[in-house]
C-alpha cells in the first residue's frame, strides 16, 4: 500500500517542476526543482519498499563525490590534451580537479595549525559556497540533460545554427556536426524552413562562419532560397540577439518559435541566453566528443554561474557580517 506521507515531498515537488516547466522551460531554477524532484523520489522509494540499498548508490556518489571528480577530470585532461593539445581553456580540468585538492588540503591544515577564527571562518565559507557549486553544477547537468532530450514535435520556420570556429575556410568537426544536426531537421520538416546561419568572421579566419556553413549547406543540396546569413555575431548573445533581428525582419507577422542548433552541452545556455533577450526558440543538441563533453560543461557551467552569482556573493556577504559583528562584540566586551 503506498504511503502518501513518504511520496507528500515528491509530489511538491513534483508539481512545482511541472507548473515552473509548462510557464516556461529555459529557465534556471527549473534544474533545482528537478533536482530535488529526483532526490525526493528516490528517498520515498526507498523507505517505501524498505530497501535501503536503492538510496546507498547515491549516498556513496554525494560522500565520494569530491574524489570520484578529482579522478575523472585528472584522467580527462590527459585524454584531452592527447586528443588536441594543451590550451588555456583545455586545462579547465586539470584547474577544477586543483582547486578541489586545495580545499581538502587547506581545512585539515588550518586546523592543525590551529589558525585564527578569522581564517576557520573563511574556510566555513568558502565550504559552504563549494557545496553550492556542486549542487548547482549536479542539477544544471541532470536538467540539461532532460532538456535536450525531451522530443519536441513543432514544425520549426527558422533554423538558427550557432558558430564554433573555422579551419582556413572548412568547418571544424564540432561546427559540422551542429550543421548536420540542423539539416537532419530540415529534412525531417519535408525539407521546410528556413537555415540562419550565425557566426562573424575572426580576426584569423578567411571568412564569415556563416558563409562557411552556408556552402557546406549548398553543397547538401539546400538552396540559396532557404539560407540567409547572420555574419556579424562573435558570442552567443550576439548570435542570439542579430538572429532575432533578423528573423523579425524577415517575418510579415510575429514569426513562429525558431530552432537554436548548437553542440549538445551549449543547448541550455543558448536556451536561457535567448529567453533573457526575447527571442522565442528552442535549443537543439549536435553530439559532442565524449572527452571534450566535460571541460565544455565546466566552461558552460562557469559562464552561467557568472549571471548566477548572488549565492556567492549572499554566503560571503553574510561571513563578512558575522566577522563584524564577531570582532565589535569583542571590543565592545
């Protein structure tokens, strides 16, 4: 018999991700409700079928979590780096899995060494925003996941693909495949709709993005008719806002939901990017290299966590004033 108690939370829960899903899907906090959405079902599943080893898996995941991340990322950047050498942006790993050896180091440290309040404080804090960080970076990874994979059935009057970078005027294997995923759609519309291209020309590339990926389109068989070119964008939001501007120009009336083709770990950012500037669209995943998946989502994650950064800030904020209020009641007494 089930037992309402048990699955009270999950049905919460339950009901404010779908509300908060339906109202409007390219949103943050919906990765935090689906998080705790999935965490609370587990949990009544377990208590309801008195089976303690469905909850241990994820009990051990959440206790080792910090040395299963070291070990990943450490093996991931050398699997990086033979693939494509190293790199600034390639060595995110290797930074992620040191910034997490540090942290293990320096608490015990501090506490041998008996450090003053002052710095235990500090740590309590940084602690504290560490376990932000890796609950927001399991909920984005679990919510991106679900939104990417959720089919969607719409006829697209716009296909919007996102730039990544030339080799001399060939697309690079990441953009290709971004583009064929935008031509899989097209075909599967019986060919209807309209490609928009999305990228400028870098200081080191021949041409535009845009016309790189509008000639492999031609050369798939797509007519001039059914491309126009965004050639002036160099980041996403300007992908997002000249292809909107375009778009509305090209549109008698107020044009359809469009289609946001990019790499798979790009699809939430782009999706979130293109609700905050007004541009109604959907984002679409091309598949990503499983050793490159990793440092991309790192670099995805810390871009939106730089839009996202008041719980930090509320964490230390709120250390700063107990360390005030700490240190005036001492010289007060």
């Amino acid at each position: 018999m089930i037992d309402i108690v048990l699955w009270l939370p999950t049905l919460v829960w339950g009901a404010i991700f779908i509300w908060s899903y339906r109202r409007e899907p390219r949103q943050f906090r919906n990765a935090f409700f689906f998080f705790f959405l999935c965490v609370s079902a587990l949990g009544a599943l377990s208590s309801q079928l008195d089976q303690w080893w469905i909850t241990l898996p994820i009990g051990l995941a959440v206790a080792l979590t910090p040395f299963i991340t070291i070990i990943f990322m450490l093996v991931n950047e050398v699997q990086l780096v033979r693939r494509e050498g190293f790199s600034l942006s390639h060595a995110l790993p290797l930074l992620f899995a040191c910034a997490i050896v540090a942290w293990f180091l320096a608490v015990p440290l501090a506490l041998v060494v008996e450090a003053p309040g002052l710095v235990l404080g500090f740590l309590f804090a940084l602690t504290l925003c560490g376990a932000w960080f890796f609950l927001s970076f399991t909920a984005l990874l679990l919510y991106s996941w679900l939104y990417r994979s959720l089919p969607r059935k719409r006829q697209y009057e716009f296909i919007v693909i996102h730039g990544a970078g030339l080799n001399g005027t060939d697309l690079t294997p990441l953009l290709r495949g971004r583009v064929d995923r935008a031509y899989d759609l097209w075909v599967k519309q019986d060919k209807k709709g309209v490609f928009v291209p999305s990228g400028g020309r870098g200081a080191d590339e021949e041409i535009s993005e845009a016309e790189a990926m509008a000639r492999y389109l031609r050369s798939r068989g797509v007519p001039d008719s059914a491309i126009v070119l965004e050639d002036r964008s160099t980041t996403t939001w300007e992908n997002l806002t000249y292809s909107r501007d375009l778009i509305t120009r090209l549109s008698s009336a107020t044009p359809e939901r469009a289609a946001l083709v990019t790499s798979d770990y790009h699809v939430f950012r782009t999706a979130m990017y293109a609700r905050a500037v007004g541009f109604n669209a959907d984002g679409l995943g091309s598949k990503t290299a499983s050793y490159y998946f990793p440092t991309a989502f790192i670099r995805e994650f810390i871009a939106i966590s730089r839009r996202y950064w008041w719980p930090y800030a509320l964490i230390m904020g709120l250390w700063a004033l107990a360390t005030v209020a700490i240190y005036a009641l001492s010289a007060v007494s």
